[in-house]
C-alpha cells in the first residue's frame, strides 16, 4: 500500500518509475505474462476460424472475446469499488484459469466448431472483464499518486508488450504444436497473476456507512460519468474510434491469409508488429501529451491509424505491412491510454472502479460492434473495401474533436477532508430512512445574482454526480436577495455518501457560494425526511420503528 508519506515524497520521475516500487513492478509482469497467454489464444483461435468459416465469423473472434467486457464492466467496476479489490481479482482470475483450461480439453477432444469456439473466447473473456476494472483501480494503492499517469500508461503497454511477442509465439506454437497447446499454454499463464495477488497484503479501506447495494452502486457510477464532462466526452470519443477502427484488427487474420497468402506464423508476425509499435508509443506518449495536448493527440493518432489501414488495404508485401502495423499499432495505443489517464485523473477514489470500467465498456463494446460490423462488408464487398471505408470513417471522426475536444488535466482529483460537523439529527431515523430533501438559503446581494446562478450550475453538476437528483434554485419574488438551493437523496445514508464524496474541486465551488452570502447569520441549511410515515406513532400502543434512532458514524 502507498502511503501519503510516499505521495508527498514521489517526483513525477520518467515511464518506467513506477517500476521501481515492488508491488507495482510485480503485478505489472504477472499482468504481461497472462496477457501474452491471451494473445497466445487469439491467435490460435483466430486462425482455427480461418480454416472452418468465412471472414465474418473469423472477425466474430475478436467480437467474442471484447463483448464481456462490454457486457460486465459496469457490474464489475461496482464490485470492484465495494468489495476488496485484491479478493475480486483472485475470484476472476481463477476463473479465467477455469475457463482457459476448458478451452483446452474441448480442443483435446476434437469437439471444436464455430461457435463452440466463440463461445469459449466468451467465457475466457468474461474472468478478464470481471477483473479489469479492479485491477485498474488498484493502480493508485500501487504507486505514488504523482506516478499515477505513468503507471496508467504501464498498465496498457503490458498488453501491447506482450502483443509484440505473444503473438509470432502464438503462431509459432499454432504450426509446430497445434492449437490445443496453445490453449494450455494460455492457461498456464495465469498462475503467476494468481501468486503475486496472494502475496499482495493490502490493507482495507475502512468506510463509516455501509457500502452500496450492487444496482445503486451501478446506477452512482453511471450517474457521475454522465454529470462529468470531461470523462462523458472523452468515453463518447474513445468509442467511437474503436467502433470505426476495430477493422484493423478484427480482419488482420484475413489480411495475412488472402491478402499476403501467409500462415499462421505470419498472422502472429503481424498482430507482433502492432504490438511492438504500441511499446515503442510508450516512449513518445508522455512527452506528446505534454507539449500538444490531449485532444490534438487524439486527432494525430486517428490520421496516424486511417493511414495506416488505407495503406495496409493496398500492400502486398510483408515488411510494408510490418512498418504499417508498428505505426498503427503505436498510434491505436496512445489513443487508448490517452483515454485512460484523462478518466483516472478526473475521478476519485470512491468511483474510480466505475469510471474505469465505463471506460472499458466503451471501447470494447466499440470493437465488438465494429467487428461484427466490418466482418459483415469484408464479407459481402472485400477486405479492401472494408479498409478502405474505415480509413475514410477514421478522418470524418475528427470532426467530432473540433466540436467537443477532450480535456486536459495533469494532476489526480482528490477528495477533500470529511466534514467534521455532523447533522442535527433529533427525529429518530435509520440509515434506509428516505427520501431526504435538503433546502439551502443565501442572501445575495443583487449585483452578484448573474455570478451566483452561474456559479450554481456548476454546483447542480456536483450534486448530481455525487448523488442527489431533483435539484432546483429558487429566488424569492418579494425579497430578491434571497435564494434557495434544493436537492434530494434517496435515503439518509446516500445523503451521507454525497457529504463525503467532495473533492477539492467540489469545496472550493462550495466556498465561492459561500462568500457571496451576506449578512450576520450562516447560509441556513435545512433537512427533511420526505413522507415521514415510519417517524410516527399513529397510538400510544403501536411499536416505534424508529426506538433504535440513528447511528450516524455506522
């Protein structure tokens, strides 16, 4: 665990300082090992569907295996921000062991057709869906938060590292050893992922309410990356350009069987060059972001990547492809973990799960549609056609950055000190007690009214992301100097959730508010339990279901 000591000690340091803390540098190897296990897999299942179906089943494969993702990130990023992030990601491994191993007898048997294997590219899917958000989230307990964009940048790197290498060994073993290897290989893979979680002894995060319900904790998530600009524009955008993109590598199979007339050794040379393009991106993507921006290196990297395909849809030549692939292959990444930084660094702690699993969601459900999509027109119009579409789609996509262009942050949000005071509690109310309406009452002097209702947009955003719903600002007609702020919460103890939920950003908003109210008296804060049925005794006789009262602090 990285304590705060850490934190206020961490330099910003170069790509590769995350691997000097232990932890980190363990589950980054682990991680790369099973992802080269996974690629390993593709590959062997890929090229099986080359041989036993047509171009839309075989770019089914990639669909297959992103489409869990796409389905269980967000009950995943839920799970990983209520339970035990190092407990979630053993279960789910161990699952993907499970499944890899499954994945493995059935080829044994010989009892392999079409859509046994899509099905088996499913379930090894679904243990990796289930785990990713809580191993993303885990990023910030790993390193110091200053290193927290490198180690972001690690953390998707390790699956273009071993995509440079996982691959021509896929292949390679594919030819040599058949599939069936592949596969055990595959679940091999996993073991070492499994150990380093063991050895991993992190320490609880401890709360004073009672987590979240699995739908309200989904619905919280979702609720604040809607109510989020910045990572509402940059999930859209990250979309879709997977969903136009993903023609690259859901038909680099066919690019290697039709149009270089290869095997499966070359289908792994080329999945290894995008790879290997990707780990070179490392090296350039800090550096870029920095001196250009987020957006502007969004827009380079989608002209990088249409390019790339026009140009893999006209070559015929093995080591054009390779230099093609190392370009897209540098570009797909940066676009990727340019994506991935911008929501870690916009969201705190108590949704990063959430927020990293929503951004998932996007760009794998953007790649299993565009797969399926770009299957279909290779299908009935050519593999050329196809590339050549995409490409064009690629560039009218950057129309969409001139008009909402994704932001820039170079600092992790961070939540602000728990308020000390707690509420003037007198009516006897239990934690599921609701619906709570809370009214707020300023005095504004008249030449400030424009400054404050603009002021309190901006805070209509906070509360909304952080769990109230039915906000309203009101102004008194007769006296126009006073306003009132309301909002409500669903039960008391989402009301204090939302009290605990304040980042530094969120206060100082607060404080602004506040310093435009005048007068002797605070701002006048008033709270009410909405149909307060279980509140009263309708007989002297009748039991009280309040009797117990309200713990605030559990």
């Amino acid at each position: 665990m990285v304590t705060a000591a850490d934190n206020d000690k961490a330099e910003s340091g170069g790509i590769f300082a995350p691997l000097k803390h232990s932890l980190f540098r363990n589950m980054w190897f682990s991680n790369t090992i099973s992802n080269a296990g996974s690629l390993i897999q593709t590959v062997a299942a890929a090229w099986i569907m080359t041989s036993i179906s047509t171009a839309d089943h075989v770019a089914l494969v990639q669909t297959a295996s992103f489409l869990p993702m796409a389905l269980f990130a967000l009950p995943a990023g839920a799970i990983a921000d209520i339970y035990d992030r190092r407990k979630v990601q053993l279960l789910f491994f161990f699952l993907s062991l499970v499944a890899a191993s499954l994945m493995m007898l059935v080829s044994m048997l010989g009892l392999i057709t079409p859509w046994i294997l899509l099905g088996l590219c499913f379930f090894v899917g679904t243990g990796g869906a289930l785990s990713a958000p809580a191993r993303g989230a885990s990023i910030a307990e790993l390193v110091p938060k200053a290193l927290i964009p490198q180690a972001v940048a690690l953390n998707n790197i390790s699956y273009n590292l071993a995509r440079s290498v996982g691959p021509a060994i896929g292949g390679l073993i594919v030819v040599a050893f058949g599939a069936t290897t592949a596969f055990a290989v595959n679940a091999i893979s996993f073991i070492p992922m499994l150990e380093s979680l063991r050895r991993w002894k992190r320490e609880p995060e401890t709360s004073r309410l009672p987590a979240e319900k699995l739908l309200r904790s989904i619905n919280s998530g979702v609720r604040y990356v809607l109510n989020m600009q910045p990572v509402r524009r940059a999930i859209s955008r990250v979309f879709v350009l997977c969903l136009i993109g993903a023609a690259l590598p859901s038909l680099m199979p066919l690019i290697a069987k039709d149009l270089l007339g290869g095997n499966a050794s070359t289908f792994g040379l080329l999945l290894g060059a995008f790879g290997v393009g990707a780990v070179c991106g490392i090296l350039v993507l800090h550096p870029m972001r920095a001196k250009i921006g987020n957006e502007n290196t969004l827009r380079v990297c989608t002209s990088v990547v249409a390019a790339s395909i026009l140009g893999l849809a006209f070559s015929r030549s093995l080591v054009v492809d390779f230099i093609i692939l190392m370009c897209a292959g540098m570009a797909w990444m940066m676009i990727t973990t340019t994506i991935s930084v911008l929501v870690q660094l916009f969201v705190p702690r108590w949704v990063m799960g959430r927020a990293i699993a929503t951004s998932s969601a996007a760009i794998t459900l953007g790649v299993a549609i565009g797969s399926w999509l770009w299957g279909i027109v290779a299908r009935d119009y050519g593999l050329v056609l196809a590339f050549e579409v995409a490409a064009a789609g690629l560039i009218l996509s950057l129309v969409i950055g001139l008009i909402f262009p994704v932001a820039d942050r170079t600092e992790s949000t961070e939540l602000d000190e728990p308020l000390s005071n707690d509420p003037d509690v007198k009516l006897a109310i239990s934690g599921r007690s609701g619906p709570i309406s809370i009214e707020l009452h300023y005095r504004i002097p008249e030449d400030k009214a424009r400054e404050f209702y603009r002021l309190m947009r901006e805070q209509q955003k906070v509360r909304s992301r952080n769990g109230a719903y039915a906000w309203s600002l009101s102004r008194d007609i007769a006296d126009p100097e006073h306003w009132s702020e309301r909002f409500s919460c669903p039960t008391w103890n989402d009301y204090l959730r939302l009290r605990i939920r304040r980042t530094v950003e969120d206060t100082q908003i607060h404080r602004r508010a506040s310093s435009m109210h005048m007068g002797l008296e605070p701002i006048k804060v008033l709270r009410w339990l909405d149909r307060p049925a279980g509140s009263v005794r309708w007989s002297d006789d009748a039991p009280d279901r309040g009797d117990e009262g309200l713990n605030i602090h559990g």
